[in-house]
C-alpha cells in the first residue's frame, strides 16, 4: 500500500462519526500523558538535583520514574473521565428525568470526576506524585470557588462583596505563611518532604 492511499484512508477513519468516541478517548490518553510529562519533567529535574543525593544517573531514574508516573496517571484518569462522560451522555439523567439522551447532564462532568479522581489518585499507595496532582488541583478548586462566591450572584452580599475582594488574599497569604512557619517550627515531620528541604534550605 503507498503512502497516499495509507493517509487517504486514515483521513477517512478519522472523519468517521462512528469513530468519533474512540479517536476522543485516544485524544485524552494522549494529551494526559504529554502535559504530564512536560508538567513533571523539568520541575523533578530542577527538584530532584538540586535537593536529593545520589548520583547522576540514580538522579535521572528518578526523575523519569516521576515523569513517567506523572504522565501515566494524567492519562488514566483523562481516559476514565472521558469514558463515563460518553457513557453519561447516552443515559438518562435519574435525577432529571426531562433531560435529552445524548446531550451532557448537569451532574456528569462532577461524577467522571468524582469516579476518575477515586480510582487513579484516591485509592492504593500515596505517592508524592500523586500528592502533589491532588493538592494543585484542591488549591485550584479553592481559589475558583472563593472567586465565585465574591462574583455577581455569589453567596456574599453586595455591600460585603469589595471588601471581602479588596481584603481576602492579604488574609489568606499571612494566614498560609504563618501555618506553614508554625508547622516548619514545631512540627517539622508532617511538612510535605519537598517544602521541608527547601525550607531547611533556606
């Protein structure tokens, strides 16, 4: 078979609506493993030669044990998400019965999360790979509901909503720093082992 005839018929599968559902979750295994990969590379790079002993070559295994780490569980839990996001569609929505099969009800994207994020980082060993992912993303969550809750049509009150706005990070940034000191100072050994040697280090 020659080469245009190969990627005729690969454009011809690839613009197949039949195969629309596996192309995406072959899309998401891939995208999950290359942002991890380039998320996780270069920071355990930095992390893992200047912080940790060891020899060159001990260093780089573990940063590609990290990396791959990293880009492997990305990918498993863009697969699995976007496998019951698929799966959702189809169904009908039991909490609202009006709802279209075939059109995203309103829980979906919260239950894929909820099932991707349990199987891949909730359960089994903890490892400072996956600790680090599910902080990053609480941190995120965090910060995305407080902005929420500040916006127009938010929980908090409009005469409350500026200053609350004006005064909340300045709060939130010596209340995060003077935590972290208290538990640098007293209790060391609960410190996430990363913080620690960066602290110790300076």
């Amino acid at each position: 078979m020659d080469l245009k005839a190969l990627e005729k018929s690969a454009n011809r599968f690839i613009c197949d609506p039949r195969y629309a559902d596996l192309l995406t979750l072959v899309k998401a295994a891939r995208n999950g493993a290359v942002y991890g990969a380039k998320v996780r590379f270069p920071h355990a790079l930095v992390m893992v030669f200047l912080f940790r002993s060891g020899t060159v070559r001990e260093k780089l295994r573990i940063v590609l044990k990290s990396t791959r780490q990293h880009a492997r569980n990305l990918a498993t839990f863009a697969v699995i998400y976007k496998s019951i996001m698929l799966v959702l569609k189809q169904s009908p929505d039991p909490i609202s019965p009006a709802s279209v099969v075939g059109k995203e009800g309103s829980y979906d994207a919260f239950l894929a999360g909820l099932i991707g994020g349990y199987a891949v980082f909730g359960r089994g060993h903890q490892s400072s790979v996956n600790q680090q992912i599910v902080i990053y993303v609480f941190a995120r969550v965090v910060l995305a509901l407080a902005k929420l809750s500040v916006s127009e049509g938010g929980v908090i009150p409009n005469q409350l909503r500026k200053r609350v706005a004006r005064n909340a990070w300045p709060v939130f940034g010596a209340l995060s720093w003077g935590m972290v000191m208290w538990l640098f100072r007293w209790h060391p050994e609960a410190v996430q082992p990363s913080m620690r040697s960066s602290m110790n280090y300076m």
